[in-house]
C-alpha cells in the first residue's frame, strides 16, 4: 500500500468501474479490515459507484425562455371633460342638500312662530268682552229652539219635519189630552219610550221606536209639551244622546202654539190619535258621549276638577232638609234649581240676561264643562238645555244623587239633617 508523505505526490490510477466511469482516486490494494462483499463482491462495487456518483456536482437547468413583451391593450386616455362631469354633479348634490336644509330650518321655524302667534291670539281672545263671545256660541245653537213662526214656515213649505209631543208622567192623561187636540201632524211619545227607571234606554231599542214613528236621519225633530216644558227637554237631550243631529224645542210649547192660533187659523191643530200609519224611517242611532257623563267620571272630578258641578234640585234638597229621603248633594257643588232658569207661571224659559246673570253668579265658565244632576235626569234636562242655549257645554250624570249617596266615598257626600215639620 502507497503511503502518503508530505510533499510527495500519489501515483494516479485509472481504474474502470462497471459502468465504465474512470476514477483517478487510489484504490487501496491493502485492507484494514477482511471483508470480502467489500472488497471482491460485485454488489459492493455497485454500492460503491452510487456513493461516488451521488457526489458528484449536479449540473445547472436550462434557464426558462424569457416571456415575450406584454402587448397593450388598453390606452389611457386624460379626458378632462370627465373631471369637470363630476365636479358638477358634487356641486348640484351640495346645493340641493343646502336647500333641503334651509327648507326644513324655515319649516319649523314657521311652525315656532305659528304656535306662538296662535297662542298669544287666544291669550288675546279671552279678553274679549263676554257678549261678543257669548253671542258667537248662540249663533251655533240657534237651532235649540224653533218659534211657532218658523215652525208654520216649515210646514207650509213643506220642509222634512217630524213633530212630536212628550207626554207628562202619567201616560192615560196625556193620551187622552192628546186624543182632544194636537198640533197638525204631530205624534205622541212617552217618557217609557226614552227611559227606565231614570236610565237611558239601550240605543238599539230607541232606534228601532224611532223608526217606528218615520223619523229619519236628515229630518228636523221638533218637540213641545203641554206646558211642563221638564218633557220636551228630556226628550231632547234624549235625541242628542242617541246621535241625532238636528233637533228643536218649540218655544211656549203646545200653549204658545194655541195662541198664536187664536190670532191666525194658520196655526192648525187636529183631533185623535196619530192619522195613519207611518213609514219606516232610517233613523240610525249613535253613543254621544258629549252630553253625558257617569259615576266614575264624576268620582275623578273630585280630584282633578276638570268640571263644574251644577246640582238642579230645589233648595232644600240641595242643603238636605227636605222631608221624605236622604237629601243632600256631591261636595263642591253648587245649586241651581229649575226655578232659576224657567217662569212655571207663564210657561216661558227667563231672560238670556237673566240666565247669564245666574249661571255668573254661580262662577261658571264658558270655558268649562259643567256636570248637572237631580234624581231623575228630568230637572237636569233643563238645566242641561239652559246652559247649551246660552253657550255652555253641559253634560248630566244620569244617575244622580241616589247613585252617589250609594257609592260614592262618605268624605265626598254632603248629608244634611230633615227639618222636622
């Protein structure tokens, strides 16, 4: 075996392998150690070639090919007119959003202004004297009442009326007053027909008597008594709860209209009952609620005060010495019997003055809803229509006195002591 020394040079060999590859490295003749697959077994010749093979440097790739140059497709263009499109639109989009602004700024401000214009224009209205006032709400209610004049208008035009005549309580004497002599055309009604027992009757059963007597929706319902003039009211109001819209009480009732036909055979009057039968009407009956009120209405009053309370029984009803029942009236209010407001000596309603004067006297407001009450609905009824003629917006507590002695709170009842006779 060649021994290697400092600065001297190998020999070089050229040993063929299998593959034919030559290799200058020295094969070394002399073993270190005896293995035979090593050194004569072709397999580690073999293994030795691979070994030698898998040193050797690899080559470099051929590079890739070099991409051939892009060819433009498109070509930008500077169009200056696109830039000043825009422009403009931004520039419209602004100012019509600046107007929109100064629109809704304008908008409420105008409404600003309007709600403290109309204010100071009612601060301003209430005061106005009270007769220009009073006389503008009379104007609206002119139909309340219809003379015997304008009622023989109506009939020799003949204009859709429907007259009616309230009987009194007791229903055999007002049939038979009513078999001797009636105004022309007129039918008779009873205080059954309308309520029971004090209490409206349901809508339904009011409609369908309505309809019974030819009373329909668009005809002018005129109403009178025998002089009582307590019916006729109540039976007005009844109309105006149950929806109708135009209904009138004739001044001086049956009375006034046999004077006026002392003077003029105009004024015609008839005998018997009702002639013929009438036609179906198509009267539809309605809850309105604004000329009546209940017993819880009347309870929350005694807290928030939102209205008058006018009690129409006589005096010493009102202040509880009267004989016969538990008298007495609601606390805080106050009292303004029929006397006040009607001359039972000659059948006529007061003086507007007179009426103006009392309801004044009693702190009532135009401006203020009034609850009216009695034990019957029937004395309300008057005074009901007393305040609504002279401008007031009255409602009445159908169930009265005997109701609020019952259920309403004892702090809330004002019970006087009888006055022993």
């Amino acid at each position: 075996m060649q021994k290697w020394s400092v600065g001297v040079r190998p020999k070089e060999y050229e040993t063929k392998t299998v593959e034919d590859v030559y290799n200058t490295v020295e094969e070394v003749d002399t073993k270190e150690y005896e293995d035979p697959d090593y050194f004569y077994d072709e397999l580690g010749r073999v293994r030795r070639t691979e070994k030698r093979m898998a040193k050797k440097v690899p080559m470099m790739a051929t590079p890739p090919p070099i991409p051939p140059p892009m060819t433009p497709t498109h070509i930008a263009i500077h169009n200056p007119k696109n830039s000043t499109s825009k422009r403009w639109k931004i520039a419209c989009v602004s100012a019509t959003v600046t107007l929109l602004s100064v629109f809704i700024l304008a908008t409420i401000l105008s409404f600003f202004f309007f709600v403290s214009s109309s204010n100071s224009f009612q601060k301003e209205s209430y005061g106005l004297p009270r007769p220009s006032m009073e006389s503008s709400l009379l104007s609206k209610r002119s139909d309340m009442e219809i003379t015997p004049n304008h009622l023989l208008t109506l009939l020799i035009t003949k204009r859709k009326i429907c007259i009616l005549e309230a009987a009194s309580g007791d229903e055999e004497k007002s049939r038979d007053s009513f078999s001797v002599d009636h105004i022309e055309s007129a039918r008779l009604i009873f205080h059954s027909n309308m309520s029971h027992a004090g209490v409206p009757v349901h809508p339904l059963q009011f409609q369908r008597f309505a309809r019974s007597q030819g009373i329909d929706n668009d005809c002018h319902v005129i109403v009178y008594d025998r002089g009582q003039m307590i019916w006729s009211a109540y039976t007005v109001w009844i109309f105006k709860l149950f929806g109708h819209q135009k209904v009138s009480l004739l001044s001086g009732g049956y009375l006034g209209w046999k004077t006026h036909q002392a003077r003029s055979s105009q004024y015609k009057t008839e005998q018997g009952d009702a002639t013929g039968k009438p036609r179906q009407g198509d009267f539809l009956a309605s809850w309105n609620d604004s000329v009546i009120i209940t017993y819880d209405d009347v309870l929350l009053n005694t807290e928030i005060d939102n209205f008058d309370v006018v009690d129409a029984q006589t005096k010493d009803e009102f202040l509880g010495t009267a004989q016969g029942a538990l008298y007495g009236h609601i606390k805080g209010a106050r009292n303004i019997p029929v006397d006040a407001v009607y001359d039972w000596a000659v059948g006529q309603w007061k003086a507007p003055d007179h009426l103006k004067g009392v309801f004044n006297n009693n702190a009532l407001s135009l401006r203020k809803p009034v609850i009216i009450y009695c034990s019957t609905s029937l004395r309300s009824s008057m005074i009901w229509w007393a305040l609504t003629r002279s401008g007031y917006n009255g409602k009445i507590y159908f169930g009265g006195w005997p109701e609020w002695v019952v259920r309403a709170p004892d702090g809330l009842k004002m019970i006087g002591t009888p006055i022993e006779s």
